[in-house]
C-alpha cells in the first residue's frame, strides 16, 4: 500500500480516513438492513488541505461514496434506504468549497445538506436536523478543541438516543496542556478534575487521560436507554513514535466495539505501512 500523493505532508489523514471508510462501510451494511432512514453529520466538514478538485481525499468525499456503495449494496439485498447527510463548516471559504462541490455531485437516495456556522452555536439545529428516531451517526474531527471536545459541549448529542460518534481527541495537544494553570478550567471541563500524571511513565500518563475522557463519556445516559461503550484507537505522529490524536468510538451497542475493533486492527497495518 502506498499513501497517495494528495496526502504527502499529511500521512495522519490518510489514516484516519482509513478508519473511517473502513468503519462506515462495514457499520452502515449492519445496521441498513434494519433501517429506512441514515443520517451521517460531519461537524467540521472542511475541506481542508485537500489535494484533489473531487475531495476524495477529505472525509466529505470518502463518505459520500462508502454511503452511496452501501445504499446500492443494500439495494441490491432488497432494502430501500435513503440517507441524509449534513455537512457543517464555519470557514466562508471551506463552505463555499463545500457547497459547489455538493451542487455538483450526483447522488442516488442520497440528500445532502450544508449548514454554515460554529458546531457550538448549531448543535440545537444540528439535532432538530436529526429529529429523534433516525439513526446518526456523528463525525467530530475538529481543528481546534475549544467548544468541542469538552462534556458540556457534546452533552446534547449525547443524550440522543440511537446514535454513534467517532471524536477526535487531541491527545498531543491535552498532554501538554492539562498541567498548565492556564488550561485548569479547561481540563475540568474535559476530564471532570485536573488529571494528576506526575510520576508516571508516558504510557501510563497516555492510558490515565484517554480513560478519563472515556469514562466522562459514558456517564452521559442516551435518553432512550442504553449502556454506553467507548474505545479508541491511536493515531501516530508519521515520523516519530509518538501519539498525535485518538479517534474515540462511542456506542450503544456492544456489536459496535466488536466492528470497530476489527476496523482498527486493519487501520494498524495501514498506519505501519504510512510510516514506514
């Protein structure tokens, strides 16, 4: 496997969206059998840094064409299902990217939709957009965290019921800050306390905050019931054996860890290959 030449500069993409296709295809095959309706959102659609005029190597072109295989596939296996999808970006210059590439893809049973704004300011429409049975599945892959990752923040996506997430956690960028008094209110708003980590070895400190973050997680309660379950899978710096960002899957449904450990076990032989 070679890592195509659009993503050269940002090998950690590649592998995301890896995960990302790999999961999708394989959830959406699962769970269509059993579904008339699908929505997938993508919070902080971009594009960003894309490489190619038809954004195949942006999360918005990689899932529009696993959703579209997996609408025919299901098709064929005599389930009619329409997706919906919802794109949303706050950049005027990513949506407006975003937008013309919408308008001039051809789609079938498939709706799209963009919203421009801040994710934090459209969360009430992102959920009115979903309305309360559909299953959705939610993409949180931000540039930044601020307004994002923190518990109150997710806390009104969380609670819907008949929902997944795969969330960026920006490892890197928590390790360094969640001992720095400037960040305190921060951390706590994140992990629920401020992580103590002196004394520990990396690995222990990488293994501490992940677990809080997860644990914080699932003590959101869906309001339609339901145990939630969290794992996560590390995404590796290209050139150095370090941890840049976790993508952290949670579910309600214990099949879900099952898949996306599968995902996740090919996603280690693509990020082997990336880097070496």
């Amino acid at each position: 496997m070679q890592v195509p030449e659009s993503y050269l500069g940002r090998e950690q993409a590649f592998v995301k969206h890896q995960l990302l296709e790999t999961y999708l295809l394989r959830l959406f095959m699962i769970i269509g059998p059993h579904q008339k309706n699908i929505r997938y959102v993508d919070c902080f659609s971009g594009p960003w840094q894309e490489g190619s005029d038809d954004l195949q190597d942006t999360s918005i072109g990689i899932a529009l064409k696993i959703i579209q295989k997996c609408r025919d596939g299901l098709k064929q296996m005599g389930r009619d299902v329409t997706f919906h999808t919802l794109f949303i970006e706050k950049d005027k210059n990513s949506f407006q990217k975003l937008q013309e590439f919408l308008s001039g893809v051809s789609l079938h049973g498939i709706s799209t939709t963009a919203l421009p704004g801040d994710f934090f300011d459209l969360r009430d429409s992102i959920l009115e957009w979903c309305g309360p049975d559909d299953f959705t599945f939610f993409f949180i892959d931000p540039k930044g965290w601020k307004n994002v990752v923190e518990i109150s923040t997710l806390a009104p996506l969380l609670r819907r019921s008949n929902s997944e997430f795969l969330i960026n956690f920006m490892y890197d960028f928590l390790l360094r800050s969640h001992s720095q008094d400037l960040f305190q209110e921060s951390m706590m708003a994140i992990f629920g306390e401020i992580p103590e980590t002196n004394g520990l070895t990396p690995e222990e400190k990488e293994y501490h905050l992940l677990s809080l973050y997860r644990n914080r997680l699932k003590e959101v309660l869906p309001a339609g019931g339901g145990r939630p379950r969290a794992v996560s899978v590390a995404v590796l710096k290209p050139t150095i054996d370090r941890t840049l960002y976790h993508l952290v899957y949670l579910t309600r449904h214990p099949k879900g860890i099952t898949v996306f450990k599968e995902a996740s076990e090919h996603l280690d032989l693509v990020q082997r290959l990336t880097r070496a």
